[in-house]
C-alpha cells in the first residue's frame, strides 16, 4: 500500500516539473508575453469598470440616505403638530 502511495506521489512530482518546465518556456514566448499583455489590459479595464459601479451605487446609497433622513425629520414634524393639535382641541 506504501508503495502505491509512493509512486503516485513521483507521479505527481514528475507531472508538476515536466509542466513546469513546459509553463516556463511558454512564459519566455513572445506570444504568451502578447497573450499576458492582452489579459492584464482586460483586467485592469474591467477594475475600472467596477470602480466607476462601486461609485456610482456609493453616490446613490449616498443620496437615499439623505433623503430617507429628510423623510424621518418631516414625518416627526408632522406628528408633532398633530400631537400639539389634539391636546389644544381637548
């Protein structure tokens, strides 16, 4: 049983250097270096795509806040006056 554990661990061993080596060559490729280039361009556009959304709901969160607090201050006014004008009727 050791003995299969063993040869399946070499196994792995020799199939993590053999692409190892195989990634590393096509890293020093001028096609990969191309690909590489093309993928971070997309990466970084896409992060600032995100960010303007982030900003964008940041503004709006930004804005139904104050105007849900607006809300709250007119609503108590209002409850206010209408507590003031039932103790004068009484």
């Amino acid at each position: 049983m050791d003995c299969d554990k063993c040869i399946k661990n070499l196994a792995f061993f020799a199939g993590g250097v053999l692409f190892g080596s195989a990634g590393l060559k096509l890293l020093s490729s001028r096609d990969a270096k191309k690909a590489y280039t093309h993928t971070t361009a997309a990466a970084l556009r896409m992060k600032e795509s995100v960010m303007e959304a982030v900003t964008t709901m940041q503004e709006n969160a930004a804005d139904i806040l104050a105007s849900a607090k607006a809300l709250n201050v007119q609503r108590a006014e209002q409850e206010t006056v209408d507590t003031f004008g039932q103790e004068e009727e009484a």
